[in-house]
C-alpha cells in the first residue's frame, strides 16, 4: 500500500467537468489515487507527508497522445527532414539492438518526466515501416525501462507496409545476422505483446498500429488482408488501434473498404481532410492526435478547430523529439494556438482553457483513459505535476490558464507524479540518477553510429 501524500497551497486547476480552478487549493493522495480535493485547509493528520505548493499550479500531469520510441538518439543526424528520414530508417533497421531500445525509453522517460507529462503514447519505430516487432525483444526491452522509470505509456506496435521488402539487421554482441521481415509474423509479435502487458503493469499498455493505406493501396488483397487481420485482432482484445499520417481522404476510403474506425481508433495528423473524412470521425467516434509541431503540420492543415466545433475528440501530440522538437507539452499548446489563430487571422482561436483541455483531459478521452486520468478528481489516478509560476517570465499573479499556455515551458515543471508516486521534486529525480541515464544513451549512441556507418 502506498502512503499518503497531501499538496497544499497551491492553485489547483482541477480540469473537473465544471473547470475549477482553486486559488488556495490542496489535494489529498491515498493509495495512488486522488482521495479528495479542497478548496479550504484540510484537517489530515499531521503525520501525513506534505508538499507545500505555495507559488506552484498545481495540475492533471500532460497527456501526449502521439509520439514515436527511438526518436531521442536520432536528433541532429540529417541536413533537412528527408535526410533525417532516410537516416533514422536506416538506423533502426540496421543499427540497433536490445540495448539501444532501453536506454533511448529510459532517456525519453527522463525527458516527458521533467517536463511534465504523466501519459503518452509512442508508436514503436518511425513512421508505418520500420516497426522493430519482427521478434519481441526490443520492445520487451522499451517496456521493461519505462516501468522502472515509473510514466505512464501506451506503445503501438504493429506490421509494416507489406508492399515493400524489409530486412532487419539482429545483432549478438559483435555478430549479427539479417533477416527479411514478413508483417504477418510482426502482427503474431504484436498479439503476443498484448497478451503479454495485459495487466502486469496499471501504468503500461500495448496497443496496435497499422500503416495508413490510401484508396489505391487498398484495392491490393494483400493490404486488404492485412488491415482486416489488424483490425480485427485490436477489437479481440479491445485495444487502441493507432495510425500515424491520415490526409486527403485515406480515412473515408479505410473506412468504406475496412469498416475501420470505432471510438478506440486514434489517428494522428490528419491534415487536409476530406468532407466525407470528416463525417467519418463524427459518425465512428475515432479520436484525432493534432501535432502542431511535426513536419506533416508544414505540408498541410490539420483542421482541428472545427472538428472540435464538430463534437470529434481533439487531443495534442508531439510526434516526439526529432528531428526539430521536443517532448515540451507546453511548446504545442503554443504552437497550436499560433498555428491556427495565423490560419483564421484570429488570435481567440484555441482560448486557453481549451488549450490546457487538448493536453490532459481531451488527451486521455482520445486514449480511452478519461475515468482515470486528465482531471484532479477524487477516484482518479494521481497523476500530477507542479510548475513553478513564481518567476519573471510568469508574473504577475494573475489568470493562471493563460500564463500556463502562453508564457511557460517544460523547465517550469518543479514536480512530476505518476500513480501517487513523486517521480521528480524540486527539478531532481527521487529514484534514479540523471547522470546515469544519459550515459548509458550515450553509449547506445555511439555504439549505434558505428554501427551505421556514421560515426
């Protein structure tokens, strides 16, 4: 059983169904759990351990709801975009082992930790085709840093393209050998690390991926079987099915040959959509993960504002932290807000309630996670940070929504907590030495640059 925490003194921005915000507030944590949340000076035992959150806001931890595993050792390795593309395919298929897996989740466990974010949700390699699940090892490898990291995840694994020949290079020590990668026994690897994570661990959880197939590409009975086989398998096990890069129409084709979208569909990007696109999101409930920050947001709109105004759940994502951004939470509820307000020439666009909203609570209703995370509310999973708002860049004490989401960064998070555990105090992690978890990802670097080629 774990023991009982109390936060007072803080603002408490409690993203409740009603939006309270308690300029005095505190916030009893038992059993990992929040127990209650006060608007007065609570009469708790005086043994009970406190935080003192005076000059802190005191918040639902960031919910980032599309990010890719591996990106945090492939910054800087590519002139533009399409370099770095070709670059970090060609290390995560040739370059990487066990070891390369961990140490990049432990580095980029490390980063969503101080900058706040409590939940995110990673597909396991870059883009639709270098999925490392033709065997189940790197995977296990990621899970297994994350858990002992203490964040919460959910990591899609998935098949790659299956119009394309992918060989995989597997190392032993110094040797390796190469094999060629058949989707089908990807897509056995992955119900395999279903069955695997299902209730081992309250903080992890494995979902599916499947590549996103145009109207053209789905006439081929070998994508169509495969999609099937995806879709099909997710509903079995009633998990997240998530895709990455959704444009033009690719959702309404999907789901006239497919039937594939219901509420546990999570589709990231989604730039230039289509009418008959958008009546697809309303009518199956499938759930939208906006990056503002990715390079798919250069070359077209996603129209997020008006999918909302549409009921469609919104939520924000970072595309993780290459080849140009960061896990920074706070950096895409800007982005977002300059993003669209340019668009429609109007700086009230995305207000900043509705910002925060996108990155917590409207974070984890795209995750199926809204009865236990995205809000301070008693029963829900105490998943919480504080961010130091006594400073130059976030004074005068006033409006705090709006000094959140205009003015702070990920440095301003003071304390992050996961489940009722305080995984950060005071910008310093409580079980695990910082130092350490960077030297082990600078060796997994090195070790993999040499590998490829590009040391």
């Amino acid at each position: 059983m774990m023991k009982s925490l109390l936060i007072t003194n803080g603002v408490v921005i409690t993203l409740d169904a009603d939006r309270r915000i308690l300029e005095n507030g505190h916030v009893l944590i038992e059993d990992g759990r929040i127990a209650a949340v006060f608007d007065q000076p609570p009469e708790i035992d005086a043994a009970i351990e406190r935080i003192d959150a005076a000059g802190m806001a005191v918040m639902p931890g960031f919910v980032d709801t599309h990010a890719h595993a591996g990106h945090m050792l492939t910054k800087g390795l590519g002139s533009d975009s399409t370099e770095w593309m070709d670059t970090t395919g060609h290390i995560y298929a040739t370059a990487t082992d066990t070891e390369f897996w961990a140490a990049e989740a432990a580095l980029s466990a490390l980063e969503r930790i101080k900058c706040g974010t409590t939940t995110a949700a990673l597909l396991f390699g870059g883009g639709p085709d270098i999925m490392r699940t033709e065997a189940p090892d790197a995977a296990q490898a990621h899970l297994a840093a994350v858990a002992e990291m203490g964040v919460r995840e959910v990591l899609a694994v998935g098949p790659n393209r299956p119009t394309v020949p992918h060989a995989y290079r597997n190392y032993t020590q110094k040797s390796y050998t190469d094999i060629v990668v058949d989707p089908r026994t990807q897509l056995d690897v992955c119900a395999g690390l279903v069955d695997a994570w299902t209730a081992v661990n309250d903080r992890l959880t494995v979902a599916l991926s499947l590549p996103v197939f145009d109207a053209q590409e789905l006439k081929s009975d070998i994508v169509y079987n495969l999609s099937r086989h995806v879709r099909d398998l997710a509903r079995e096990k009633g998990v997240l099915l998530v895709q990455d890069g959704h444009r033009e129409g690719s959702i309404a084709a999907n789901a006239a040959r497919l039937d594939l979208f219901d509420h546990r569909s999570l589709l990231a990007h989604c730039i230039e959509l289509t009418d008959e696109d958008i009546a697809v999101l309303k009518r199956t409930g499938a759930k939208v993960a906006h990056n503002p920050s990715a390079l798919m947001s250069v070359s077209g709109r996603c129209p997020a504002t008006e999918l909302m105004e549409g009921g469609v759940t919104v939520s924000l994502g970072t595309d993780a932290a290459a080849p140009d951004r960061s896990f920074d939470m706070f950096r895409n509820m800007f982005q977002a807000h300059r993003y669209h307000a340019r668009h429609f020439r109007d700086d009230s666009i995305l207000p900043p309630m509705q910002l925060l909203e996108m990155a917590t609570i409207e974070g984890a209703l795209a995750l199926s996670m809204e009865q236990e995370i995205g809000s301070l509310e008693p029963g829900k999973r105490a998943d919480i940070i504080l961010v130091n708002m006594r400073q130059p860049h976030l004074w005068p004490p006033a409006h705090p929504v709006q000094r959140l989401t205009r003015f702070a960064n990920g440095a301003d998070v003071d304390t992050t907590i996961v489940g009722g555990r305080v995984l950060m105090r005071a910008r310093r992690l409580v079980d695990h030495d910082e130092d350490a978890i960077l030297d082990r990802a600078e060796r997994a670097f090195h070790l993999m640059m040499e590998r490829a080629g590009l040391a």
